[in-house]
C-alpha cells in the first residue's frame, strides 16, 4: 500500500467559488503526511487568498511564472518535479478550455502542460458552462488525452440555479488522490471478484441467504482497480453501489453466480472469491407462493456448486484466493478448507466479526504459514490484501507451480 506521507501532490486552484473547499481538500491531504504544493491563478486569488493555503499547505504557495523565489525562472519546472499527481480543484470551464487545447499562458497551465504524472482535474462551473457544447468537447477531449475528470456532482450551485457543475466535495476529491497514488501492482491484469450473498428462492416471494453485506468484495475489487487491474465483479444482491471502472454482473442465485464465473473465468488472471455462496438450494422451488398451513413444511435442499473449487480445478488455473468465514477453530478450519480447494491463498476470519461490519481482522494462510492484518476498516484491508496477493501472483507466476512457494517473502 502506498504510504502517501513520502508523496508529493500539487494542488492548483483556479477562479470559481468552489475554491473555499480546496483549502478543506489541503487540509486532509496534510492530515494523511502529503507534501501538498498548491499554485494559484491570479483569478483564484480573487476567491481565496494565498496566505490561507500557504497556512494549510505549510508551504509558500505559487501564483506566478516569474517568481523571484525561484533561482532559475523554471517554477513550471521545478514544483512539480517529484510530484506523484497534480489536481486541479477547482477546474473553470476556462482552465478546462486552456488544458484541452495545450494553452500554456500563466503558471498553472505551463505546469500541467510540462508534468510527466498523472493530472486530475475536478470541474466546478454553472450548469450551463458545463452543458455547453465547448465544455463538452473540451472535457472529452481532455479525456482522451488521459487527463482524470472528477465529477461534477449535480446540486445546488452559487448562482442559485440547481444542476451539474458543482465540484466534488473535499472528502471525495482527496479518496480521489489516495485511489491515484497506489502503487500500479496489478497493471494490465484481469481480476475476477465474487462479492455479498446468494439467494436462493423457495417461492417468488421467499428465500435463503445470509448476512453478507458485500464490503470486503467491493473493497477489494476497488483496490484492485487502484492497483491497475481491470475487475470484473460478479456480485450478489446488495445495497452497495460498484466501482464505476469495474465491469459489474449482478446475479441472485448460487447457480447464477456459477454460470457468471464460468463465462468471465477463462480470461482472469486472478480470481478473488469473497462471496458468502449458499452452500444449498430448494430442490424445487415453488411457482406459487406457498400458502400457511397447520402442518409442518419441510424444505428438500440439495448443494449448489463449489465455485472457487471449481475454478482453482480448471486445467489452467487463475490464481485463486479463498475467504473462509469461520464461526471456531479459525486457522484448523481455513487451512483444511484451503487444502480441500486446493487454493494458494486462503482469507480467514470469524464470521461473527466480519458480518456487516465496517472494519475486520483477518488471517492470510498460504504455503509459507499464516500472517494477521490487524483489525482496520475494510478499505485499508482490501488494499493490504491486494498488495498481498500481487506478490503472491508474481512469485508464482515466476515458479509456474500455481502456488506461492515463494510467499515467504511476501510482506504487506
Ligand atoms: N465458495 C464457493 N462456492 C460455494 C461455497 C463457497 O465458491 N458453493 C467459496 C467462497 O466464496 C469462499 C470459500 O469458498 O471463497 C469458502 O467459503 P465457505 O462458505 O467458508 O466454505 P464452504 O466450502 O461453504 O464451507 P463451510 O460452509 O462448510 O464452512
């Protein structure tokens, strides 16, 4: 996982209302260690004032091409050398404009214009700069050039009018950020995610599933997408909302789930197994709903597929990773589970613990041994995880044996 306290963001401010949230977006980002470097326009000036970010940042702020406090009148040149990222937040329709056509006419823009890292740019404007067909090519241009469009978000706008065009909020800018300047150790790879419940009907009205809320897998699969993999997450019903870069399949039933991992399984590079799949369905569910009577009712259920056993079986595997939910026995049971489905990477944890929750403590058991990732929100888990099982699939990869016989040196 990157360790944002050795990174180097530069922040650039152009003239819209919105720049007031970009001294909240400082402030986080300082929070987290970033050495934030923020250059201003002379119309973001106007909005807010260089001595509040410089307060912020703990940094002299930038607004000029012809700084004296830069020796060799190279200030495009020399604050961004080093940086991991530049954003832009906010970014006019006019900024937007200068960016897409290669307009290079005060600091900022020369800036952006000299980078060799990635830029981000978070537009804020009035609903209807924003609809307007130069916008709209200018975004897409900009787009096309690989440049990050964040947001806008629709809402309540400055000029009173309700619409698109209101920059992302700090928060959301900043999980930005952090997403961007993970290390790429997935790049270029396919990953496969189950994630949350399986339902399994009885009537059109009822059903067996279980308590899984889908966080860890959707944390994972973002993760993934933030290490540079392209994720394909086959996900049970749930009330979460999928990363939009991931290509999502959303399915009820074990044997749906099974048929979705099937078709996406043969081009995956890694296949990540979080979901809680029902270990049994009706034989044969009812057409009609079932109606209440003074007998007992007795449900015949028959087991549904093994999914991660079958896709750890195929003649040539992905490299498999396994979460075993246990009620006791932790490390026994996971370990005879992971042997039983013959996975290099088994996920442990108690499923009392897990179950909804919003963090986690987990074991990872391979061929090396076990390693605890002490309890932390499902976010941070998930990225140790993938950083985890990058290794993994490298050494791997590297010993063409399907397993991790080289996982000893595979540190979070
Ligand atoms: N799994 C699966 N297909 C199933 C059951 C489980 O692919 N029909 C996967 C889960 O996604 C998880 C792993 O197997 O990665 C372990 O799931 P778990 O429910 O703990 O294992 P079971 O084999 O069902 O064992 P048990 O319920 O008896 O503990």
């Amino acid at each position: 996982m990157a360790d944002l306290r050795q990174q180097r963001v530069v922040l650039g401010v152009t003239g819209g209302i919105a720049a007031y949230k970009a001294a909240e977006l400082v402030r986080l980002l300082v929070k987290d260690g970033v050495e934030v470097q923020v250059v201003m326009t002379q119309s973001a000036c106007s909005f807010i004032t260089p001595a509040t970010m410089q307060a912020l940042s703990g940094r002299p702020v930038f607004t000029d091409m012809w700084d004296p406090r830069v020796s060799d009148n190279m200030a495009h040149i020399e604050l961004s050398r080093g940086a991991g990222l530049i954003v832009v937040a906010p970014a006019t329709a006019d900024f937007l404009a200068k960016l897409a056509n290669g307009h290079a006419d005060d600091l900022l823009s020369t800036l952006c214009m000299a980078r060799e890292c990635p830029l981000l740019v978070a537009p804020a404007m009035n609903r209807q700069m924003w609809d307007n067909q130069a916008t709209r090519r200018n975004v897409a241009q900009l787009a096309r050039d690989g440049v990050v469009i964040l947001g806008p978000a629709s809402g309540d706008q400055a000029c009173g009018e309700t619409g698109m065009g209101r920059m992302l909020e700090a928060q959301q800018i900043h999980d930005e950020i952090n997403s961007s300047l993970q290390p790429k150790l997935l790049a270029g790879k396919q990953v496969l995610i189950t994630a949350g419940p399986t339902f399994e009907a009885i009537d059109p009205v009822r059903g067996i599933t279980n308590r899984s809320s889908g966080k860890m897998g959707y944390a994972i699969a973002r993760a993934a997408l933030d290490a540079g993999a392209q994720v394909t997450l086959v996900s049970g019903p749930t009330n979460l909302e999928a990363p939009a870069a991931a290509k999502i399949e959303r399915i009820e039933s074990a044997n749906e789930m099974f048929a979705a991992v099937k078709k996406h399984v043969r081009g995956a590079d890694i296949y990540i197994g979080v979901a809680a799949v029902a270990d049994y369905r009706v034989a044969k569910p009812s057409e009609q709903k079932i109606k209440r009577t003074a007998a007992n009712l007795a449900l015949e259920l028959v087991p549904n597929p093994d999914i991660l056993a079958y896709c750890a079986g195929l003649p040539r595997p992905p490299f498999c990773v396994g979460f075993a939910a246990e009620s006791q026995k932790l490390h026994e049971f996971a370990d005879a589970k992971r042997r039983r489905k013959k996975v290099p990477l088994m996920v442990a944890n108690l499923a009392q613990d897990a179950i909804g929750a919003d963090d986690n403590e987990v074991t990872l058991l391979d061929d090396s041994g076990t390693h605890t990732l002490p309890r932390a929100p499902k976010t941070v888990l998930a990225r140790q995880l993938v950083a985890y099982i990058a290794k993994l699939y490298s050494s791997a990869k590297t010993t063409r044996s399907g397993t991790a016989k080289d996982a000893k040196d595979a540190k979070v």
